[in-house]
C-alpha cells in the first residue's frame, strides 16, 4: 500500500542579527519558512506553497512580523524628532504672520527658540523667506501638525503650545487673532481645557516652561506584534 499525503516542514533560509523588541539590540535571529510538501512514505517528497515566514529571537524564542527586521527605536526617534522640529518651525512662521506682517521682536524669537529646540541657527531672513512659503502654500495648523501630533508625548504637546505662545507674546501682549491660532495648536495636539490654562498661566508667571530632564518630543515606540507571522 502507498502511503501519501502532505505536510508543513520548517526551514531557516536566513540568519542575521537585529532589534529584538523582547531582549534589545544585537539578538541573533533565524527566518523561519513553512513550506507544504507532498509526502511519501512521510517523507518530504515535493515543495508545494508556502504557508508562512516569521522571525524567531535566538534569545528568547519570541516569534515576530517579517517587518520586526525593520524595527529600529533609534532611528524613528530620529526620523520623529526631524519631523518634531519642522512642524514647530512653521507653526512659528504662522503665529508671526497672524497679524499679517512680520515683526522684527516675533522673527528674533523664532530664531531664538529654534536654536534652542535644535541647536542649529536659524536668521530673520530665513523667517522671511519660510514666511512666504508658508503664504503661497496655504497651510493651515492642523494641517501642519497632522503628521506629528498623533506621536506626541506630553512634553511635546507643551513643547508646540509654548513656542507659539512665545512667539505670540514676543512683541507684547497677546491679540485675538493669536489667541485663536493658539486655541487651534491646543486643540491639534489634544490639550484638554484645563491643561492649557495651567500651561498659560505658567508662561505668564516665567515666560518658559521648566525644562524637562529629557527630550519631550521623542514619543514611545510599540513593539512589533508577537507570534502574528507563524501559520497557525
């Protein structure tokens, strides 16, 4: 009598090292590969399909999504924090043009808090020119801030609320128009009622937030889904 039939075998077609979410940086890691074979005898006759990929920590066993070999804290942090510093550049630019005209106190202060924020200079002429970019593109701050906002931690969402309002107050008090465009940031990166008026009275006690011990803007990373990628 023949005996046939069809089974998953397990193959390691690579090997590497990568970021394990479990045990950090550095973990060895085997590419595993499900493959349906046509048996005879139980024996792997013939290759079939392919059922499933997934990657296995040499570590901790911890089986991952393909895409964990792309998982790198380090670098989103990165890519974030560029992308952190853009959105306050303009956000700036558009709290200078509130009023319609660029004033020579709000423009030092973009500079002023950009080099702090980033440790890069930044001129009034680049406030000018950055200022009719922002004009002829049209943005607007939820637009602006859509790409970050979702990402922020606390510290970011105060770090954007603070350099508009010391970008507004830069010239003296606040007009209307700016305290809607500061309502509009508050809003955009979800800071409740309250929070924006302890915010705000803390600016006009000290002029600045307390500086944080660490970064604020960096925001946490999930770690790639578990077990998602091995074929049931």
């Amino acid at each position: 009598m023949i005996i046939f039939g069809t089974r998953g075998v397990t193959t390691t077609p690579e090997k590497g090292v990568f970021w394990c979410p479990s045990c950090g940086p550095g973990s060895a890691f085997k590419r595993k590969r499900v493959r349906r074979f046509f048996t005879l005898y139980f024996i792997p006759i013939i290759p079939l399909n392919v059922l499933g990929e997934y990657i296995e920590c040499g570590q901790c066993k911890s089986q991952y999504h393909l895409d964990v070999l792309q998982f790198d804290p380090g670098k989103q942090a990165e890519a974030f924090e560029v992308a952190f510093h853009a959105a306050a550049r303009k956000l700036m630019i558009a709290m200078v043009l509130t009023d319609g005209s660029i004033d020579a106190a709000e423009s030092a202060e973009v500079c002023r808090l950009y080099e702090e924020m980033t440790g890069r200079p930044m001129y009034p002429g680049d406030v000018n020119l950055e200022a009719a970019d922002f004009q002829s593109a049209g943005l607007v701050v939820p637009t602006l801030l859509a790409e970050v906002a979702p990402r922020l931690s606390d510290g970011g969402r105060e770090k954007l609320f603070e350099v508009a309002w010391r970008v507004a107050t830069a010239n003296g008090p606040m007009n209307a128009q700016e305290a809607a465009l500061l309502d509009q940031v508050a809003d955009s990166v979800g800071l409740t009622a309250s929070h924006r008026q302890g915010l705000a009275s803390l600016l006009q006690q000290q002029g600045r937030l307390p500086v944080q011990a660490s970064p604020p803007p960096l925001p946490g990373f999930a770690s790639p889904e578990k077990d998602g990628g091995r074929p049931a």
